[in-house]
C-alpha cells in the first residue's frame, strides 16, 4: 500500500534533531557520489490576471540508500505592499490554501511508497539547514539570535539554533507589530528564553551572535552595515541573496554544495538555486513591471567559499577567529533534502500506523510506458 501522509502525521514523527542529522546524511551521499539531485526548476505562465501568474516547482533526488523524491508546487504568485514592505505572495485554489506534495519511490522495486503533504517538512528542512550552517560557523558561545521575520520560517530555524548552540535570547523584527509580539511570547513559553519583540528593524542586530534573515520579503531586507562583529549570518526567502553591505562583510561564505552535472553532459553545470522557463517569455512577471530573468544567485563568494563535505573532511578551516562574520547558504541541493527527510517521515509513520492507504496497483499500469 502507498501511504498519503498529512502534515499533521508528518508533525508527530518528525524532529528538528533528525532533521539536521538526515539532511548532513544526504549532502555527504551527494559529494561522495552516492546520492544525485538537481537545481529547482519552475516553470511559469501568466495568467488572465496581469498582476499574477501560475509557477509550477519541482526538485528531485535519490540514493543507493533507498529512497528517490520529487517534490513538487502548484502555485498562483503574486507581489503585495504592507507597510512599505513588498512580499511575494501565492496560493492554490484560493489564498489561505496551498498545494505542495512530496512524492517517495523506493529505488529498488520503482513502486510508489508515499504522497506526503510538504508543509512541515518544508519548514522542517529548511530551519535545519540553518542550523547545520550554525553548527559549523557560529562562534561556540553564540547565545543571542537578531531575526528578521516572524512565521513559520522563524519558528523553524529558531528551533534549529536552539539544537546547536545554548541560545538564550532572541530579538525579533516583523513590520507586523501582533506577528513579532506574539512570536516573541511564543518564544519565551516555549524554550524558557528571553525574547523581545523590536519596534525597529535596526534592533535585532544589537549584539546578536546569530542574524537571521526570515522573511518573504521582495526586496532585500538584511543591512550588512550593522552586522555586529562575529555574527553568524543566515538569509533565506524572498529577494535571494543577502545585500551587497553583507557580502562585503563576509569572511567565510559556507556554501553546502552544489548540484552535479549531468552524466551525459559534463560541462553542463549550474551552480543557480533555481532555473526558471517562462511562457510568454518578454513579459514581466509581476504587476510592478519587474522582470524574474534574474539569476538564483549561485556560488556568491567564490574566493571565500568553502564546501560542508571539505570543512567536515579537514580539507579545508572554518570560523578561525571569534570576529569573523561568517555566512552559510544550502546551494542548488534541494533534490537531496526531499529522499532524506520524506524516506524518514515515511520509515516512522509506517511504523507508527500513520496516514492513510492507498492501493498501489491505483499508481501502476499493464502498459508500457
């Protein structure tokens, strides 16, 4: 039988803690050769609404350890104004309802093991590579995060610090002043920290150790001018790469790694976090006139970039002073996170009677495809 897990089974199996451990399993099978994924490809169509347009994502990966995934969205995007603060916005069907799957074969047999709901798991994933980031490159005695944003992203990288590093205080902006209040007793309650919720942006960078940037924002929202001294910096969502003040800033850019070439085409290899197709491809793609031809940023730093599978090999050094304002990013590795994360999830709620089957013959046919 397949299995169609909800997010809510997803929830009650899946810890931060093995999450970082799954997805450092899955970038050492990548760099050794073992495992094999591919940037994230969309592809996007306007819309009869000028202002809005469909995007189809999809990234996929597997192992010889098992397990092969695709995950894949479904998504109306569109850009709206709060506050002075553009975000990039999407839904499915209607806002407040998203459509987002994770789909696991085994590598084995080819059969379909679980369609999983990719809510969780997409938080999930992504705060732990926040985490393996600070791990590896924040000063030991980090103990105060400034972080940009508010919901869900927050929520998970803030629970992937708190597994490295014994974090004591967390200072937080949102434009929202109820989304940044309520963050911040969520906080408190829940890890029994100190937490502040900040009137202005530029507080969050008061003698933060780690700065995370957490945010949908279209614009960037980082300003490196006022990175403190020994930071640890994270950016994920929204506008791409951090500003051009961080990146001036940076001393060590840790990169996680990249997605391989193909077999056939050796030379043919990018380093871009997505890749896009576009129908109608002269026309902009927001209402703003803004065109999306824009690179996924690729290798930012690349006299200053070092690799996870180096920095774990001793090839190369980390953080070698405690002033160093230090950077970590994923890469184009996302293919790789889904066979990890979801062949756990899958592995734990099998085990656990979770979700609900599905006849696999329902997936197969008698002729060839």
């Amino acid at each position: 039988m397949t299995l169609l897990l909800s997010n809510e089974d997803v929830a009650r199996v899946l810890t931060m803690s093995d999450t970082i451990a799954a997805l450092e399993r899955a970038y050492d099978e990548v760099a050794a050769g073992e495992a094999v994924c591919r940037p994230r490809i969309d592809i996007r169509i306007p819309t009869s609404d000028a202002s809005r347009n469909y995007q189809w994502g999809s990234m996929e990966g597997g192992s010889t350890s098992g397990y092969f995934a695709v995950r894949m969205k479904s998504d109306v995007v569109f850009e709206s104004e709060y506050n002075g603060v553009r975000t990039q916005e999407k839904y499915c069907q209607r806002p407040g309802l998203f459509c987002g799957l994770v789909f696991l074969t085994s590598i084995e047999t080819g059969e379909p093991l679980a369609l999983i709901n990719d809510g969780v798991l997409q938080h999930m994933r992504v705060g732990a590579d926040g985490g393996i980031g600070v791990k590896y490159l924040a000063n030991a005695d980090a103990a105060t995060v400034g972080m940009l944003g508010a919901g869900g992203m927050a929520r998970s990288n803030l629970d992937a610090f708190m597994q490295v590093r014994k974090i004591r205080r967390l200072q937080v902006f949102s434009p929202t002043p109820a989304h940044r209040e309520s963050f911040a007793r969520e906080v408190a309650d829940k890890y029994g920290i100190e937490a502040k919720a900040c009137a202005r942006a530029e507080a969050i960078y008061e003698g933060a150790d780690i700065v995370a940037a957490c945010t949908d924002s279209a614009v960037p929202v980082l300003n490196g001018r006022r990175l403190p001294k020994g930071a640890h910096v994270i950016k994920i969502g929204g506008s791409g790469a951090p500003d051009a003040a961080t990146l001036a800033r940076v001393d060590i850019y840790l990169r996680f790694g990249d997605a391989p070439p193909p077999a056939s085409r050796p030379d043919l290899h990018f380093d871009d976090e997505h890749i896009g197709w576009e129908a109608r491809s002269d026309l902009p793609k927001h209402g703003d006139g803004r065109s999306q031809r824009k690179r996924g940023h690729g290798v930012l730093l690349r006299e200053k970039r070092i690799s996870l599978a180096d920095l774990k090999a001793g090839r190369v050094r980390g953080r070698t002073a405690q002033d160093q304002i230090t950077y970590s990013e994923r890469g184009n590795l996302q293919g790789a996170q889904f066979f990890a994360v979801a062949g756990l999830v899958y592995e734990r709620a099998k085990a656990a009677g979770l979700g609900r089957e599905i006849p696999t013959e329902w997936f197969l046919q008698t002729i060839r495809n």
